[in-house]
C-alpha cells in the first residue's frame, strides 16, 4: 500500500514539473479590463508584463494586415481602410499604458524596455507604411473616392490615410525605402537616447540647495516641508533642496521671492543636455537634424521644416514667417499694455 502511494506522488510531482504553464496566462492585457471605466488596472501591471505584450500585439497586427492585403475582392473602404483602421488593437492598448507610466513614474527596467522594443516598433511601423500591397489597396480607393459614394467623414479618411503613406514613405522606390528604414532605425536609437540623458540631467545632475529661510519666502508651508523632506533624503539634514521635478520646479519658480535663485533654478531646467557632461545631449540633437534633413530631401522636400509644414494649414514655411510677422506689431502693443498693468500690482 506505502508502495502505491509512493508511486502515486511520484506520478504527482512528475506531471507538475512537466506540465506547460503559460507564462503569459496571468498578463493583464490579454484580458478586457475588469475595472468602472475599463480604466486599465495598473496594480496589477508589471514590467514583465510588456514584451510579451508588444511581441503578441505586433504579430496580431501584421496577421490582420496580411488578411487585408490577401483579400480577393476588391479594395473598398470597408475592407481596407476600416479594417486597417481597427486592426492593432492589442498594440494600442500595451502603448497607452506604457507610455503614460514610462512619461509619470518611469524607471530603469522601463527604460531598459524601451531600448528594446523601440527599434521594434519602427521595424512594424515601416513593415506597414511602406507595403506595397497595402498601398496600392489604399491608392485604389483614393483614385476612386469621388465616384465611391463616400460620405464627408469617410472621404476626409481616406485622404488622410493617403497622405499619411505617402508622407511615411509608400511612393519610394525600393533602393529609397531600405534607405528609410534605416534612417528610422537610427532616429528610434537616438530619440532613446536623448530621452534617457534628459531623464538623467532631470534626476541626477541638478539639485539647488538652501540654507537660508529668507530665501524660501513666498511659498506655502507644504513646498518648504517637501523641500525639506527632500533634502533629508539627500542626507542634508536642516536644509532645503529644489530639483528639476516638476513638483518641486513649478512652486519655486511660479511663488519664490527671491529672483535670483528663481533664475538659477530656472537655468538648471533649460540647460539640461548643455553642460558639457556625459549626459550632454547636443551631438544627438546635431545627428537627429541631419536625419530629419536627409528624410525630408529623400521625400522631395529641401528642408524638414518644408516637410513638416506641408500638411498643416500654413503648407510652407514662408507663410508661417508671414504670419508672425503680421501679427508682432499688434502683439508687441498688448504685450507692452500687459506689463504696464502688471508692474502696477
């Protein structure tokens, strides 16, 4: 009987140890949201959570394009605008949260994420834009929208999506779209970077330092305690500091007295990634505007602020110049009118 029992748990531990768990069984973001709203449940979300997510979400949504691009019949606005549309679903809902608690609460595992699926989110992105089934789907039903009985709405899409893969790219030749994604690739890269170097300038690089309570004359009571507190932290005990957080920023520089410390606090903000440190950021800006150049040249354009223009409502540069232009002299008197009033208070 003892015999059959061992064998019993030892049939027992063996099937549980071979047993195929799921590892993304428990992942809330392949599950709708159990919450008033379906507000997303970020105490249930962690960092684990987000590759598998972005790695399901873009394989989700190049089989729906596959399925859009493969459809037999021909393109119409149902079966290719719409569906292109709403396809991506998963990816829009993993982006949303990742990007709001990566902008509010960012830390070096989501950083580390971030390297990491960035170069694959301009990959999928460039797989999409520069389809060439896809587009010519997309161009079909933009050469026949005015005979297609589309509505305003409907009509209005379409240009946009039109517009949107021609300005991606979807109208180059092969030898200029491998260009492209490389020029994207790096961009990915570098905006990363930046991102990161500000975030170090901002956490680590500038803390001003008061000892004097004359100087923290105009602000509130809970600004000097969490001056105070954060000055503790810092082991500067009796102290008050001020960092480049907007919650410790944005008090200071809007109720301080002191002007002089409101302009080196002020300074400390602006001159992130200019201080000639490791974390300096103006050779990445000099490579991403050469990157940006080089794109808007590839698409037919001589400047990048040509081609960023080209679809707002100024369409060039030169008109926006106009524009300011115009309006400096009547803006100059009321500005001037502002001041007067505000140096009677």
């Amino acid at each position: 009987m003892k015999k059959f029992y061992f064998v019993l748990l030892f049939s027992s531990v063996l099937f549980m140890a071979t047993k195929q768990v799921d590892p993304t069984e428990d992942n809330p973001f392949f599950k709708e949201y159990a919450t008033p709203f379906e507000v997303p449940p970020f105490d249930k979300i962690d960092t684990t959570h987000y590759i598998p997510a972005f790695e399901r979400g873009f394989a989700e949504q190049q089989a729906e394009i596959d399925a859009i691009i493969n459809n037999a019949d021909a393109p119409t606005f149902e079966n290719t605008i719409m569906a292109l549309e709403n396809s991506g679903k998963l990816l829009r809902k993993v982006n949303l949260v990742f990007g709001a608690v990566s902008g509010a609460n960012t830390t070096k595992a989501l950083q580390n994420i971030n390297r990491k699926i960035s170069p694959l989110s301009t990959k999928h992105r460039d797989n999409i834009n520069l389809n060439d089934k896809l587009f010519a789907r997309i161009k079909t039903i933009y050469d026949n929208r005015l005979t297609s009985n589309l509505d305003a709405e409907q009509l209005r899409t379409v240009e946009k999506y039109y517009d949107d893969f021609i300005r991606s790219g979807a109208n180059l030749n092969e030898t200029d779209k491998q260009k492209l994604r490389e020029m994207n690739q790096k961009m990915s890269a570098l905006g990363v970077r930046f991102g990161d170097y500000q975030l170090e300038e901002t956490n680590t690089n500038f803390v001003m330092v008061i000892d004097n309570i004359k100087d923290l004359e105009g602000l509130s009571k809970d600004d000097i305690e969490a001056a105070a507190i954060t000055a503790k932290q810092m082991k500067m005990e009796g102290k008050w500091a001020f960092t480049l957080q907007k919650p410790s920023l944005l008090p200071f520089l809007q109720y301080a007295k002191n002007r002089e410390l409101r302009e080196k606090l002020y300074k400390g903000y602006y001159m992130r990634g200019n201080n000639n440190n490791k974390f300096d950021t103006k050779e990445i800006v000099a490579q991403i505007y050469n990157l940006r150049l080089e794109r808007a040249k590839l698409m037919g354009y001589k400047t990048y602020a040509e081609f960023g223009i080209s679809n707002n409502m100024a369409q060039t540069p030169e008109n926006v110049y106009k524009f300011l232009n115009d309006i400096m002299t009547p803006t100059m008197e009321m500005a001037i009118k502002d001041r007067a009033e505000m140096q009677k208070i």
